[in-house]
C-alpha cells in the first residue's frame, strides 16, 4: 500500500487550511498513494483560540474534508478540534483526529494530553479514553496524537487490536533536543509495537521565517516513515513537504517473527 505523510504549517484561517488540504491530498493521489496523514491541529494552529472554531463530526469543516476524500477517493487523516465539556469555568475542545475516505469513518480524541514544557493543553482540552483503529487497503492502522508518542502502552494496545502501522500526527513543540526526541519516539514506539510508524508533524514556521507565538506548539517538521524495526524509511527536514512510502503488511510479520516483543508481553 502507498502512503504519502503532508506535512503542512496550518494557520489560522479554517477555509485557508482547507486549500492546504485539497492540495496536498490532491498531490498525493497524483502520486499514487491510498492515503495521506496530515499533522495535528491542521483546522487551526495552536496559538489561535480552538474554542470559538470547534465543531461536531458532521460540521462544516470535517464535512468539507470528507467531500475532498470522497473526490478524490483517498483516505485522509487530518487533526481538527471537536467540542468538549462545558461548565460554570468555561468551555474545553477535544483535540481530535479524524479519519475518513471510501471505505473509512473514524475519529480519535488524543488521551494524552501535553501538560508539559510549559504548556497545559488539559486547561483547553479533554482527553479522550479509548484507542482508536481502522482498516484500508489490507492494513489496520492504529491512531494517536502528538504527546502519545510519549507512551508506549497506547501503541502496544493498537497492536492488539490488530494494528500493523501506527498513525501519530503531532504539532511538536520547538526547544533544545525537541526535535531530536521526535525522532527518537517515532523509532522506540515502532520497535515497541513491532508496527511501521508513520510519525507526521506540523513543518517548523521558522523555516518559512516566521517566528513562533509564545509557548505553543507550532511545529518542528520532521515527519517519518519508521519500519517495524525501527530503521527510519523515508524522512522530511523543517520546511513544509509531502512524502511517499511503501508498506507491505508481509514486512510487519517478518519483524515479530524475528521480535515477537508483543507475544513475550507481561502485563503487571
């Protein structure tokens, strides 16, 4: 199955990302490619308010990016935020990634939320509470968010549910090291999982010479294909791009014949 990885630096304007994303999936159809994963907060990039621009699955703007893959007739993966709770102290969104194309409906609430590094998405957001998988093109895919990466138990839990490739789609926070934690995850929780990785990210906007807006996390670029072993397949630099992989479901067996890391699993 071919697979393309957009890695976009979204703005504010929900129409304006909308245009970003026809055109890259449009792209990645003309390269052949089944499906193409965009980052995290692609209907709105962190540092605008997600509040006023929240909506339900069957909104305007998941609808529009629906109509695009059914166009297209590709599946895509794209982050968006959908409402939370409401009380006496405010509102909350969900950060949510939706999946959707011929064949494809699915969403997923990040579970692990970025109370890190200065940041306090838990003040804006509610976790979600179950692992989320889907099926195309003969692959199970497994879904996560961004500070996911972080906890491997969510990707072996994809795993079980029959995962072969693990979907992270991240707007990853800039800093000393940051960029080369990125990394390192994607390939730890492919070796975890036995799974390949497809580790999409938000590009870096000083790569376009645009400076960041305090603390949130706007992207550092960098997305990766990971094989099941860990070795990185194909990879991105900061500035914005779209790129293609192979998986073969064949290659994924292989790896946990050779690492059966999720058979010899104990559970405490």
């Amino acid at each position: 199955m071919r697979i393309a990885l957009a890695q976009i630096i979204s703005g504010r304007d929900l129409a304006g990302n909308l245009v970003l994303v026809e055109d890259y999936a449009r792209r990645a159809k003309e390269g052949r490619a089944e499906l193409v994963v965009f980052p995290e907060a692609t209907m709105r990039a962190f540092g605008n308010s997600l509040i006023d621009i929240a909506e339900p699955m069957d909104g305007p703007w998941a609808s529009r990016v629906r109509e695009i893959a059914k166009d297209l007739e590709i599946v895509i993966v794209a982050g968006m935020f959908t409402p939370g709770t409401a009380s006496d102290s405010g509102s909350k969104v969900r950060n949510t990634l939706l999946a959707t194309g011929p064949g494809v409906e699915a969403s997923y609430d990040k579970i692990h939320l970025f109370d890190a590094f200065g940041f306090a998405e838990s003040d804006t957001v509610d976790a979600g509470t179950e692992p989320v998988t889907f099926d195309v093109g003969g692959l199970t895919f497994g879904l996560s968010t961004c500070y996911d990466i972080r906890f491997p138990a969510l990707f072996t839990a994809n795993a079980a549910r029959g995962a072969e490739v693990n979907i992270v789609s991240a707007s990853w926070g800039a800093g000393p090291g940051k960029a080369e934690q990125w990394k390192l995850l994607a390939r730890a929780r492919a070796l975890d999982a036995t799974t390949f990785v497809l580790a999409c990210g938000q590009g870096d906007p000083a790569s376009q010479g645009v400076e960041a807006k305090g603390a949130a996390p706007t992207g550092v670029g960098h997305s990766a294909v990971v094989s099941p072993l860990g070795d990185v397949l194909e990879e991105l630099d900061a500035a914005p791009g779209l790129l293609f992989a192979e998986l073969d479901p064949a290659v994924v067996q292989a790896a946990r014949q050779k690492l059966p890391v999720l058979a010899n699993r104990r559970d405490f």
